[in-house]
C-alpha cells in the first residue's frame, strides 16, 4: 500500500459559517468540530440539521455519528430538535436514529456477553486447578 498524504486541520479556530462553502460538508465538520466538546447537545444538534440539505448523501453518516458521540441526546431531545429544525423529516431522522442506538445496544451487548463469557471461563479454570 502506498502512503497516502494526508491533511490535518484544527477545525476549533475555523469560524462555524467559514468551515466549508457547501452546506453538507459544513455539517459534517460541525458535527466532528464540537463532537468532543462541552456544548449542548440539543444545541449543536439543531446546527447541524439546519445546515444538513434534506436526503444528502452524509445525513445517515452525520446523524448516527453524532448520537455516537453525544450520548445525552435521548429521543425526547432528538424529537423536540427535528420538530423545530426539520419537522418534515421527522420520520427519517427518527427512523436513522433508532438503527442507530439499536446498533450501539447490540455491540454493548456483545461486549458484556464477551466479559460475563470471560469470566466464567477464568472460574471453571479456577475450579479445575
């Protein structure tokens, strides 16, 4: 494989409105520049549906990677941030958000069951030294 050149960039110091000229691509960085920060959730949320253009190619991308990211936006808050910025796609943006968490809930299930599995391995190995 040869080496890929790559471009690394602060998004912090980039003025919001300045980080792209195209909407899709402004909300996907938004979403990735203030995913780790201490910022509401329902406001960054709200900033990057009003930016998102209805059907684009990112908006599943964008949408589950910042409920990845942001694990204090419930449904509540997810419904009350698309009725206000996005009321017509309230079924879509609901519909990408509990494939979502259904996919986040079976990988944290794997993940116990790989422990609790384990676990009982290192016992049985106990009991039978």
């Amino acid at each position: 494989m040869r080496d890929q050149p790559y471009f690394l960039c602060n998004l912090g110091p980039v003025p919001d409105r300045e980080l792209a000229s195209d909407a899709e691509v402004r909300a996907a960085l938004l979403s990735l520049k203030y995913s780790h920060r201490q910022i509401d959730p329902e406001t960054l949320l709200e900033a990057v549906l009003r930016e998102l253009p209805d059907g684009a190619y990112l908006e599943p991308h964008v949408i589950c990677y910042i409920l990845a990211t942001q694990p204090l936006i419930t449904i509540d808050v997810l419904t009350m941030v698309v009725r206000r910025a996005k009321p017509h796609r309230e079924k879509v943006m609901l519909s990408l958000a509990a494939k979502e968490w259904m996919k986040q809930g079976r990988a944290e299930g794997w993940q116990e069951g790989r422990a609790e599995g384990e676990a009982d391995h290192a016992a049985r190995s106990i009991l039978t030294v």
